[in-house]
C-alpha cells in the first residue's frame, strides 16, 4: 500500500514538475520569437504573456505523460512485487515459528521449523529448533526416569508386600530370618530413596553443603579402612599411594566420603578375587587441581557404555541380580556430588584390562578452594 501511494505520488510530481518545465521552455522559446514579431502572452508575476501550444508541442508533452505513467507503472509493479516477497520471507517463517511455539505450549515438544534462509529469521528458526529438540529430550529422559524409579520402588515393596501376606495368611512363618530379610529390603528401599533424594537436589544445586578444610589423604585413608574388610572378603589388595603435602581442600566431608565410597566400591565389586585396587592422590602440574584416582584390574567398560556410566541407573549387567549390585546410581550421585564442589570425575577404562576413575577437585591460590 505504501509503495502504491509512494509511486503514483512520485508520478503525479513527476507530471506536474514535467509540465511546467515543458511550460518554461515554450515561454523562453515565445519570448525569443515574440522579438522578431510572433505575438505571445506570459504570466511572471509583473508581466502576463499567454503560452500558445502548436499541435507538435501538445503530442511531444501527451506522449512524455504517457511514458511516465508507464514507467510509474512498471516501478509500482516491480516493487509491489518486491515488497510482496520480502513480506512473505518474513511473515511464513514467522507464522511456522508461532504455530510451532502455540505447539509446544500445549506440550507436542517435537516440533522443527524450517530453516529456509541464512539471515536474522532463519537464525531464529534455527535456535527454536534446538530449544524444540533440548525440551523434547528433555522430558523424554524425565519420562524414562520416573519409570525407573516407579521400577526400582517396586521391587522391594513387591517382596516386603508378599512376604507380609504370606504371615498374615500362616503360609509364611515369621521366622526371625524372614523378619531379618524384610528388614534388609525395608533398608534397601530406605537407602534408594535417600540416594534419589539427594541426587535430585545436587541436580538442582540445591543440596546443603557443610564444608570446610579437609586433608583428602585423611579422607580417603578412612574410607580404605573402612572398605577393607569387604576387599579382603575377595582376597583384593587395597594400596594407598598418597602424595605428600597436599593442601587441604574445602569441601564437605560427608559427601565426599560418599564420593570416594562409591567408587571404590565398585572397584573392589567388579575386581577379580587376588587382585589390587590402587588409590592415588597427587597435585595437578598448573596447580588448580588435586588429582584422586582409583585404579582396579576389574572387567573394564565398553567404549559404548563408558558414555553412560554415570547416568542414572545405568548397569552394565541389566539381568545382574539386585542384591549383588547396588542401584545403579552410584555414579550419578558420584558425578552430581563432585560437579557441586566445583570438581570434575571421568573414568578410563579398557575392557579386559581395567578401569581409572579420576576425580579432579579444585584448588585455589592458597592452595584451598573456596566458593
Ligand atoms: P551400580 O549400582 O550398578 O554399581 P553405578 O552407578 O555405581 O551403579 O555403576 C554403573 C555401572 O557402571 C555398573 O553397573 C557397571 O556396569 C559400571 N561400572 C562402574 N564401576 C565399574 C568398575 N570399576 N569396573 C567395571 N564396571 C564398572
């Protein structure tokens, strides 16, 4: 619409101006004739003289109207034309966009949009696919947990149910054994939801932290004791080689007890009999880090699971019985309690040859790391 009134302006101006020129130029032309005795009449402001037009003149003045229309004509079609495209670049891709996003509001995550050109809109379109494709998998994977969980309750209720039913019925003798077993699952099942617990508010950074300065060595020494007897059960060596004059850390002991518990516990679970599990302790060579490892000679983990070992239970052996293994947790809180101390964990392992879990902490100018 614009363009349209813009054009026929410009034209209508184009004519008026066209005339009056033609108009000045006759006056001009008269006034010279006029001296050698040809009669005109023109109006300035302080004389009027009357500007005679002969037939050549008004067909020259009619034909240049008529070439300035069309020219009019052809700039209002050709910029129509032009506006019309630039409009529809833009309001088709963002129509897509609203559609899509009026999508996602009402929950249908996987939506794409269509990315047609490389400029400000196509940018757009671009980035509302990713955001599209994060919350798809995003609430894929709370989808998957929550049946994981609802999976990983049930067990224990389902045996602890059973089991009471069985002794109300008299099918059951409640024995003190079977009262000791209920007793175990009832323990299992509290230790799930701890760990969920906990791992949802790491998650979330919202789990308390108590820190303060701790001497790693120390800690790790007391989680090898107290892991000891389980190794020895496997006739597994446990060897401590920890680095002199480490800094104290601040971190929040508790928490990487269970950082350090976990992982050797797997060590000393998936470790052959007659083998060594090793804990190192040393200081990164820049000084930003203290480095503990924990090398076992146990199965190693396939390139392909060693993606998801800390994801939230995952297990290597899916038919392992549960008893034998812990929930599959263990390294998710493992990585959650770690990544909230500002740290980083990551394994290396070669199937057949073993695994390194290294868990990075950091430390600052004075050697301590604080918040
Ligand atoms: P789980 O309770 O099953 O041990 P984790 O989260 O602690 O759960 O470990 C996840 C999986 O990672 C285990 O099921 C196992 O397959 C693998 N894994 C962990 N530690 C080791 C290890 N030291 N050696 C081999 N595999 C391991």
């Amino acid at each position: 619409m614009a363009v349209a009134l813009t054009v026929i302006l410009l034209i209508y101006l184009a004519n008026v101006q066209m005339t009056g020129q033609f108009k000045e130029y006759l006056v001009v032309q008269q006034m010279e004739m006029s001296q050698s005795g040809i009669q005109g009449h023109i109006n300035d402001g302080t004389s009027t003289m009357t500007v005679v037009m002969g037939p050549l003149e008004e067909t020259f003045l009619a034909s240049v109207h008529n070439s300035l229309i069309w020219v009019g004509l052809a700039i209002l079609a050709v910029g129509l034309a032009a506006s019309y495209a630039l409009a529809r670049s833009i309001t088709v891709p963002l129509r897509n966009l609203s559609k899509a996003a009026e999508q996602i509001a009402q929950g249908n995550f996987e939506q794409t949009v269509p990315i047609e050109t490389k400029d400000e809109v196509g940018h757009l379109a671009a980035i509302f696919n990713r955001m599209a494709e994060v919350l798809a998998t995003n609430t894929k994977l709370r989808r998957q947990l929550l049946a994981n969980i609802a999976h990983e309750l049930r067990t224990p209720l389902a045996v602890i149910q059973g089991h009471l039913e069985g002794m109300i019925d008299g099918v059951i003798e409640p024995s003190k054994d079977q009262l000791s077993s209920l007793h175990e699952e009832a323990i299992r099942l509290n230790r799930l939801i701890k760990e969920l617990r906990d791992l949802s508010l790491a998650e979330v950074r919202q789990l308390a932290l108590e820190k303060g300065p701790t001497d790693i060595n120390q800690l790790i020494s007391r989680v090898v004791n107290m892991l000891r007897p389980i190794a020895d059960e496997k006739n597994i060596h446990l060897g401590c080689f920890l680095a002199e004059e480490i800094p104290d850390v601040t971190v929040d002991n508790d928490r990487m007890n269970q950082v350090f518990y976990n992982i050797l516990v797997n060590a000393i679970r998936y470790s052959p009999v007659y083998s060594e599990v090793q804990v190192t302790t040393s200081l990164e060579e820049t000084g930003q880090w203290l480095i503990v490892s924990i090398r076992d000679n146990g199965p190693g983990i396939a390139a392909e699971d060693v993606l998801y070992v800390f994801d939230h239970f995952y297990r290597g052996d899916k038919s392992r019985d549960r008893k034998s293994g812990g929930s599959g947790l263990g390294l998710a809180i493992v990585k959650q309690l770690v990544e909230i101390h500002g740290g980083q964990v990551a394994v290396n392992s070669e199937v057949g040859k073993g695994s390194i879990f290294e868990v990075r902490i950091p430390l600052d100018k004075e050697g301590r790391y604080s918040v």
